[in-house]
C-alpha cells in the first residue's frame, strides 16, 4: 500500500491511501516534526554565533580560545601591569591576533620560546599559556620589520575568525575588533541644561 500527502490548510497532511479510495485522518506534521525543528535551530543558532561551547570566546580557523584563558591572562597582566587596562574582550581580540604575530615571528626567525617570555614577566609565578602566548606576541611584535607586522595583519584578514558576541565583533575586511555593547545599555540622550 503506498500513502501520499496533500497539504491542508491546518499545516498538517492529509493522508489518502492509493488503490481503495480512502482517505485517511489528518496528520499534524508541524506537531509531530516541533521537537526536530528546535534542536535543528538550536544548533543552527551555535554554528553562526561560533560558540559550540559556552566557554568559547572565539575560534580562529578552527582552534578554540576560550574564556578561562583570555580571563586568566588579563588577570594576569593587569596583576604585573595595573596600567595597561588589558579587560576580557581585549585579551579575546589581543589572543587572536597573537596566535599570528607568533606564526609569522617564528617563520622570520623571530619567534621566542616560553621560557624568555617566562623571564620578561618574572613577577608571575605560574603564568598561563594564553599569558605566555601574549608576552611572546607582544614582544616578536616590537622586533618586526613593518613588512613581517604587515604579513600578520594579512594572516589574519584571510584567516576564519569567529569571535563571541560576548567579547566583540570582527572585522576581517579592515582587521579591527569592535567592543559590544550589552543590549540592556541604551544611550541616554543628551541632557540640555534648563534655563
């Protein structure tokens, strides 16, 4: 016995059943397929905001950074350099960019090891790797010809960039990271003195 369906108004099927002429009772496909459609859009929602975890703070062609490491190495040089005002969404977009700077360092001969980024910031006990990662980028970053620097702008415009929405956005056009602004601050407008 083969079954077809035809559409009825209700966005359920009616099922008829070919060779006897009968037809059969509606069939609500929108009820019976709703459990599909949420899990499908729930991880439809995952993939484009490039978080597949919630501890993602971004994915750089294909490599997770997340956000106990950009967390722990703010803390971690804001501890050495109170000044510096490194925040989470900072370290998010300074990771990024340091996992090129580094690639590009290393490949000129420049890249340094994580013990002499251990000496440059000796006042750390424990430093984590996202810490070390920083250091090193900072400092190769300051060796390079404007050539190398520009080598590593270029990685990065070409390289698939997905930044939690949390932290930022990206710009791969201009390479620029743009802070986010929480949904729940809205702009005051400006307040004219009476008089």
């Amino acid at each position: 016995m083969r079954v077809a369906g035809v559409p009825s108004r209700r966005f359920g099927m009616r099922v008829r059943k070919f060779g006897r002429g009968e037809r059969g009772k509606p069939v609500k496909a929108f009820k019976s397929l709703r459990g599909s459609v949420v899990a499908i859009l729930v991880g439809s929602v995952l993939t484009v905001s490039g978080c597949a975890t919630a501890d993602t703070a971004a994915v750089v062609d294909g490599q997770r950074i997340t956000e106990q490491e950009a967390q722990e190495a703010a803390r971690q040089v804001t501890k050495v350099q109170p000044d510096s005002g490194l925040d989470t969404p900072q370290a998010v977009a300074s990771l990024v960019m340091a996992r090129f700077i580094n690639q590009v360092a290393v490949q000129d001969g420049k890249g340094l090891s994580d013990s002499a980024a251990r000496a440059a910031v000796a006042s750390i006990p424990d430093p984590a790797p996202s810490t070390l990662q920083l250091v090193k980028a900072s400092l190769a970053w300051n060796q390079m010809t404007s050539e190398e620097q520009n080598k590593a702008v270029t990685a990065a415009s070409k390289a698939n960039i997905t930044v939690n929405p949390r932290y930022g956005s990206f710009d791969a056009k201009n390479v620029r990271f743009s802070a986010s602004t929480p949904n729940w601050i809205k702009p005051q407008p400006a307040q004219t003195p009476a008089g």
